[in-house]
C-alpha cells in the first residue's frame, strides 16, 4: 500500500504545484526575467494560462510514479536496514537510519525520473505564444509537440544519453535532499505528536509534509538551477561539458547568487505541494487500515 498512496499523492501535489514550477525553470534557466512576478506576467501575456501547464500531462503521470517508487523503496529500504542493525524490521529506527534509508531513496528515483525530468524542462521552456495574442507573423510549429514527442525528438537528435542530461546534478539534488525530507518528516511528527499517541494528527501530518518540503527544496536548489541549465542544453548548443563545467561558468558569468534563482519560489510552492503528499499518503494508508 505504500506505492498506491505515494502514487495518488504524488499525482494531487502535481496538479497543485505545475504552475510555480514552470516559472521557477524559467527563472532558473533564462536571464530575461526581472523576476517571479515579471516572470509571471510575460508568460500570461504570451502564452495566457495554458503557458503554465506546458508539459503537465506527462508531469502527472511521470510524479505519480516517481512518488509511488519514493514512499514504497523508502520504506522497504527502512525495514531492512532496521532488520540488518536490530534483527527485527518493526524496531523503531534512528535518525541515521531513516537518513540513509532517504539518501537511497533519491538515487533509485533518480533513474526513473530524469528522461521525463528533462521533457518537462524542455517543454516548459519552449515560447509558443498563444493564438489570441497579436502578432505581426504567423506562429510558427513548436519543436516539441507534447511530452511523448519531445522524448522521441531528444532520443533521436542526442541519442540515449540526451534522456539523461542533467542526471549528475539530479543524484547531488535528490540524495541529499530526500535525505533530508524523510528525515525531517519524521522528527517534526514525533516532536508533534502528543505522548502516548500511536500516529499524528492530520494537522501534525500537514504541517511536518509542508516544513520537511521547503527544507528539502532549501537544501536542493543550488543543484536544481545546474540541472535545470544542463538540461535545457539542446544538440548544437553544448554550452556546458558536465556538472562542474555548468556550474563553474554559471557562477562566472552572473555571481554565486545564480544557484539561488528560485529559492523563494522553491519553498513558497513545496509547503502546499507536500503537505497534499503527505496528508494524501497517511490518509490512504490508515483507510486501507481500517
């Protein structure tokens, strides 16, 4: 049951974060932007509501899954290493352990979710402005089409390893900061929860999600800016070699305050993002129990 209800969880946190999202990638990966707001307001200008949601259909699906393999890998992950250290895999385990247990969880999902991780990227920063919006020329046929399209376009023009441009950057990000997330979940729940009581509250449920996300996001954008720049680096342009290359050259052309475009946006849109994942997945977990 832990993937089912990581995977509805993961699938309503999407739908409530998609639109932020879009502006922080833009933020992070284009200089024109003054920043959120304008950011916002040029987007809604030239590509009005449905510019927001560019690439939504395969987010959905892609989050749901990636969330669903998170919460289940998590948690069999957990029970081993209190089976391996305890003899028994219902003892109550460390922090370290659930450190470890979060830190591996982020190099599985790695694996899975970079390919869509760099369709959506791609999609979200691709300009097609809307038919209502005045124009002295006729609009031109977007490069990508659809999510599906843009990974077909990508595996063609950049072979396989087009798919996985970004995964360097993807690894430093999520096992740090997954890490993090789960570890902090579960202190701030224990800290909350009254003495005696067996499981938390829903309000103790949100509260811990929303604090555990924008800790996890505070921890992850620096990576997240480099990834997000590395993958937006299509066939022809090879503006960035690797990991340090990108970074190194980021920070040389516009300061160390680059791998900090978003923060705000990151933390602002992971308070309401996980606190629907982790109310979500305790929900359909203690419904299933009963």
């Amino acid at each position: 049951m832990d993937f089912i209800a990581g995977a509805i969880g993961g699938g309503l946190s999407t739908a409530v974060g998609y639109p932020l999202d879009t502006v922080k990638v833009r933020i992070q990966t284009e200089r024109r932007y003054k920043g959120i707001w304008h950011c916002i307001q040029e987007t809604y200008r030239t590509e009005k509501v449905w510019g927001f949601y560019k690439g939504v259909s395969a987010s959905v699906f892609t989050v749901s899954l990636i969330s669903s393999v998170s919460f289940g890998t998590y948690r069999n992950f957990l029970r081993n290493i209190c089976k391996l250290r305890y003899g028994t895999a219902d003892a109550k385990p460390s922090e370290l352990d659930i450190f470890l247990a979060g830190s591996a969880t982020g190099a599985v999902r790695v694996m899975l979710m970079t390919p869509s991780e760099v369709a959506k990227v791609r999609m979200q920063t691709q300009r097609q402005p809307h038919p209502s919006v005045a124009s002295p020329q006729p609009i031109s046929k977007p490069k990508y089409q659809g999510s599906l399209h843009c990974l077909k376009v990508i595996a063609k023009e950049e072979g396989f390893g087009g798919l996985y441009k970004g995964c360097s950057a993807l690894l430093c990000r999520d096992c740090s900061s997954s890490a993090i997330y789960f570890l902090t979940y579960s202190v701030l729940c224990d800290w909350l929860t009254p003495v005696g009581k067996k499981k938390p509250g829903f309000v103790v449920v949100l509260l811990s999600g929303g604090f555990a996300g924008v800790l996890a996001w505070g921890l992850a954008t620096p990576m997240d800016v480099i990834k997000s720049r590395m993958q937006t680096d299509e066939s022809g342009q090879h503006k960035y070699k690797g990991l340090i290359h990108c970074t190194r050259e980021s920070v040389r052309k516009e300061g160390v305050k680059v791998l900090f475009k978003g923060l705000g946006l990151n933390c602002i849109r992971a308070f309401p993002v996980n606190m629907v994942v982790f109310v979500t997945y305790e929900a359909v977990l203690r419904f299933t129990d009963h």
